[in-house]
C-alpha cells in the first residue's frame, strides 16, 4: 500500500522538545513503518524566516528524492515569494503569523491554485474551521487541508460538518487529541474520500500517527484512501 503523510516538519521548534528534527530520523522511522513518502515544511519557515526554511525543506526533497514532498511556507507579513514547480503546495500558519486565514494578505496562495495545508483550530480567531469554510467558498478551485481537523476533539464534529458543502475541504487529522475512533467518526461524517492521513512528524511520534489510522474501525477501501489515495488525488501527479 502507498502510505502519504501530508502533514511533516524537520528542523527544531524554540518551545518544543523535539528528540530529533532532522530528515534522517524522519526517513529512519518512515522505512521502518513503510511509509512512502512526507510532506514537510521546515520549522524556521514557520516561525522566523520563511525564505530559508523553504529553501532548507527544498535541499531536503533533492537529497532524498521521492521521499519528501515540499509545502512551501507563506509568511502574509512578510509576502514571501512562491513557486509554482517542484513543491506539494502551500503551507499557512495562520496562529504563528497570526493572520487569519480568510484575510486578503494570503490571496497570493489562492491565486498560485496549488494545493494548501492549514493549521486549524478550533476557537481560533486565526484558524477556525469556520475560516476554511469562507475560503472554501470564495475558491473552491483550490484544495484545502484543514491540519488537524480543528485540534480540538469537542470541535471534530463541527469541524466535518462546517466544511461539508465545500468538496474542495480536505481533514487531515494529526494531533495528539485525535484517536482511531475519531478518525473512523470523520469518515462517516464526511466521507472517507474526505480524510487525509498526515502525523505531525518530527513534532509528533509517526509511529502514533500511523497507528490511529492503522487500526482504526475502518473497512480496507477506507483506509488505503485515508493512508494514501486521497492526498495522491488531490496532489495530481507522481508523489512526491
């Protein structure tokens, strides 16, 4: 089965205890587990220097081809510059940037139509699943993926039904708060084919991530389009 995390990182983070942010460990752990192949976004391009990070996350991607697959990192103060080719798409982090995700400084993102992951979080005033669903509808040529279906597990639930008259929504569910169960919950509300595997990795344990969706009440259809299929779609093309 093709397994694709959507939802990576390498590098250190300042308040984070991370044992090791380095594309090694990542690669170690995903051949152990079978994982074909990560998105990631550097750390430092989420936090202080978008422009650097990118470029580190891309140095990556060369020296492991086929393994990691890019999301570029937008800072919306800073206006960082995008490309069109070799990359996933788009990263936002609209809490770190604290820029919320339907405000006109992102519309170059929408404008690249290449696909976006998002932090989202429920209660946000930065990224409310209520915020994708504005987006959604202003472009719903542009896939979206709400990082961490909301965060919050009293949020799932709304998270799923917020988003689900916009096809162009996607859940990937990372996080420590989400649970087998609830992932199997979101594909009954959603509908599997709006389910996206991601772990959170090098923040979060992969083996933990893999393992929710591994063992989840799923029926085998299900599960090969959470852990794969679905973020293979979305992304058009070979993977990484």
């Amino acid at each position: 089965m093709t397994v694709l995390d959507a939802h990576g990182h390498v590098g250190p983070w300042p308040d984070f205890l991370i044992p090791d942010p380095t594309a090694e460990g990542l690669l170690a752990t995903m051949d152990a587990l079978g994982v074909t192949a990560m998105g990631i976004s550097h750390l430092l391009a989420v936090g202080p220097d978008a422009v650097r990070g990118n470029e580190l996350a891309m140095d990556v991607a060369r020296r492991f081809p086929g393994r990691f697959g890019v999301w570029q990192v937008y800072n919306p103060h800073h206006r960082t510059p995008l490309v069109q080719d070799g990359v996933w798409g788009v990263k936002l982090h609209p809490d770190v940037h604290q820029c919320p995700l339907d405000d006109p400084l992102y519309e170059p993102v929408w404008r690249l139509g290449l696909p976006v992951l998002a932090h989202g979080q429920t209660g946000s005033p930065w990224s409310d699943p209520e915020r994708f669903a504005a987006v959604a509808a202003r472009h719903p040529d542009v896939p979206l993926l709400m990082g961490h279906t909301g965060l919050w597990q009293h949020g799932f639930a709304r998270a799923a039904r917020l988003v689900a008259r916009h096809p162009n929504v996607f859940l990937e569910v990372c996080g420590s708060k989400m649970t087998g169960r609830w992932i199997a919950r979101l594909a009954a509300l959603a509908g599997a084919e709006r389910v996206v595997f991601g772990s959170d990795a090098c923040f979060l344990d992969l083996r933990t991530g893999l393992g929710r969706v591994a063992l989840a009440p799923l029926d085998p259809a299900e599960r090969a389009a959470i852990l794969g299929g679905n973020l293979a779609r979305i992304l058009k093309g070979p993977v990484p």
